[in-house]
C-alpha cells in the first residue's frame, strides 16, 4: 500500500463527491488514515464540483491538495486544469469521452479511457464514475478492488441493490481499460510528495 493525494473533477451529476466517499470509505475499511473534501458549486447538477482525498498510513495535518497532487481524475475539459497540481511522476485519468485535450505535461503519466461509452457497455450511463473510479483502483493499487466495492454496496443499501451488477461491470471494464494500458497498473516509483 502506497499513499496518495487525489483530486477528483468534474461537474455536478456526474457522481465526483461519490467516487470521493468510496475511496474514502475504502480505506477507512482497510485501516488507514484518510481526508475527504468536497468543493463544489451552487448548481447542484452541471456546477463545478470536485473533491480532495488523501490516503495515507500516517496521520494526516491537512485535507487540502493543491500543488501536491499524485493523481488526478478528469471528468470534464475545464477540470484538465487540475493537471498543474500534480507532481511529478504523478497520473492523470481523463475520461476521453468527455475530454478530448490531451496532457501537455512530461513529467507525469497520463491515462486515458472512454468512460462513458463504457459506462454503457456495463449497462447504465449513470456508472460512468464507476468506470473511473475502477480504473483508478487498478492504476494506483492505493485501495483495494474488494474494499471499494463493498463500500458501494453499503452505500446504496437495500432499496438501491438492484444498482450493484450495472455498477461492477462497470468498475471491472474501467480497470480493465487500464490494465490493457502498458505501465498503467504500477507507478515505477513513488511520486515526490512533501511532508
């Protein structure tokens, strides 16, 4: 287990503070330290929304990421420019389905997949986060597969369970998506983060 500095981007509906609170409760379930901030605009559908989420096996000082990032995950064009706040030996996760700008920056690795189409693949559009959010899990290995959906399927409950087989298939295409890119599923080495 490694730690990391996440922001998540996007606008609103598109499920950013979720994907934050599953990663969030992920590794609170396996035992690590963990911050969730969520930032978001007045509208509540199609407003700014992003979220930051630091995982990590020490106490944590600070729940903000900025200029400290080691990924960051693009949901939408305006939030490429969350890209500045990596470091370096950092990844960027951009859904090419929205996004069609492509990471200037050489110091950090980017990964691209097409979210949303494979969003409804799985069967549903609404689970475009999740094929981002599996994508992420086996990019970074910063949580586990199991743990992540298991905090999904807290998260729905009964009334929502019907949900779970749309939203699995859609984790597993977006980390297959990953693991069909070459050095996706390991960082090389870990990135530069202050402490």
């Amino acid at each position: 287990m490694h730690n990391e500095r996440i922001i998540i981007a996007g606008f609103g509906g598109q499920g950013i503070l979720t994907m934050g609170q599953l990663l969030a409760q992920a590794a609170l379930d396996e035992g690590r330290q963990v911050t969730w901030l969520p930032s978001y605009g007045p509208a509540m559908r199609g407003g700014t929304a992003n979220c930051n989420v630091i995982v990590d096996d020490a106490p944590i000082a600070s729940p903000v990421v900025h200029g400290d990032a080691t990924s960051v995950l693009i949901m939408n064009v305006p939030s490429m420019k969350f890209v500045a706040d990596l470091v370096p030996g950092g990844f960027a996760l951009i859904n090419t389905s929205m996004v069609n700008t492509r990471v200037e920056r050489t110091d950090v690795r980017a990964f691209y997949v097409p979210a949303t189409e494979l969003a409804v693949a799985a069967g549903d559009l609404k689970t475009t986060n999740l094929v981002m959010l599996g994508a992420f899990t086996e990019m970074t290995h910063c949580v586990g597969s199991a743990s992540v959906l298991h905090a999904l399927e807290a998260k729905l409950g009964g009334a929502k369970a019907h949900l779970m087989d749309a939203n699995r298939r859609a984790f597993a295409l977006g980390a297959e998506a990953i693991a069909a890119q070459e050095g996706a599923a390991h960082r090389p080495t870990e990135p530069s983060v202050p402490r």
